[in-house]
C-alpha cells in the first residue's frame, strides 16, 4: 500500500516473494516502480489509486500486506484497515509505518522542546512537506490501535523509535536531530488477522 517507486518491491522479489503487488495513488510513482521492477526482472501486478477504494484485489489471499510511510496519507483509516483486512489470509500479517504522533506535537527551539499542537488534535491541518504545502492529519497511537482491532487485527507488535543512523544523516546540531532523540520519529506496527 503506497508502493511508491517499487524500492521495497524489488526488495522482496530479490528474497523470493511469489507475487509482487503494489497499490499507489500516484501514476506518476507507478510508472517508476513498473520501470525499476521490468529493469530488475520482475514481474508486479501494479495498480494506480487510492487505498481506501476498492480496486478489485483478490480477497482472503495475500500473506502480507506492507506499507512504509504511506498508510497516513489515506482519508478513511477504518475504511483502508478493513480493506487490508479482506485482502489478508487468516493470520495473515501487515506491517505499517508512519510519523509518530507524539513527533508531530513537538517543537523543539533554543536548547528546549515544547508542545507546539496537542497530541488529541486530530483535524486535517495544511503542512509544509519539501516546500509543498500538503493536507495530513496527525492519529493518535489509540485512533491506529482501535481501527486494527474493529477490522478484525491483533496487535503483535508496536516499535516506536528513531533509527541511530537516520539520526546520524540529519547532523549533530539540528533541532529535528534533538527532538528525535527525545521522542520517537516512527511508529511500526504489526498485526495479524484473526
């Protein structure tokens, strides 16, 4: 789900998954992950829209369903986790991640961190992503966990961290760098279906 230039794709038909399947609301990001996947020697059942839609994917029948950094983009979170849900095998596992909310509520100025919005604020707000001025809504960890069990998920897992070596890229004095060590950048979750 928001397979966007096919990386992780490639990723896994280089570890032997059977079937490839990438879902992305971007032609744009399809077309690329087509061209990497051709140019690797694989061959992916690709499909351009939105996540939340229906797009007549097989149901009951995928062992894993992933999505890295693209599961906050949908409008419909029940809507998408139940369609994940259907798609999935008995015990079949998905994997998502995406900002962690907690991150999201924290600035962090002059040597100090602070609350800039509130954690239970979930109204779609404008932000700035690379110049770009783009519609996103912040979750709340409870808004992820409810919405996994209503479609029918166990949580197995939730990792909540920043990676050492995304902290190492961003340079030693940065205000993100120090927010990031202070509260986590991602939210990981896996669960598996009942």
């Amino acid at each position: 789900m928001g397979c966007g230039n096919g990386e992780s794709l490639k990723y896994h038909g280089n570890n032997n998954a059977t079937e490839l399947w990438g879902l992305d609301i971007s032609k744009n990001q399809i077309e690329k992950a087509a061209k990497r996947l051709s140019e690797s020697g694989y061959a992916a059942k690709l499909i351009c829209g939105a996540m939340e839609e229906e797009h007549g994917l097989p149901t009951d029948y995928f062992d894993y369903v992933y999505s890295i950094y693209a599961i906050g983009w949908t409008t419909d979170i029940q809507g998408t986790f139940n369609r994940v849900a259907s798609y999935l095998k008995k015990d079949g596992v998905f994997i998502f991640s995406w900002s962690h909310p907690i991150h999201m509520c924290v600035a962090f100025e002059e040597g100090k961190a602070f609350f800039k919005n509130s954690y239970f604020d979930e109204t779609w707000s404008e932000r700035d992503l690379d110049g770009k001025n783009v519609l996103l809504c912040s979750r709340k960890i409870s808004t992820y966990v409810n919405a996994l069990a209503k479609a029918g998920f166990v949580i197995e897992q939730l990792i909540e961290q920043t990676n050492d070596e995304t902290l190492q890229l961003t340079g030693e004095i940065s205000g993100w760098n120090k927010k990031s060590q202070m509260v986590p950048l991602t939210a990981i979750f896996k669960a598996r279906k009942l």
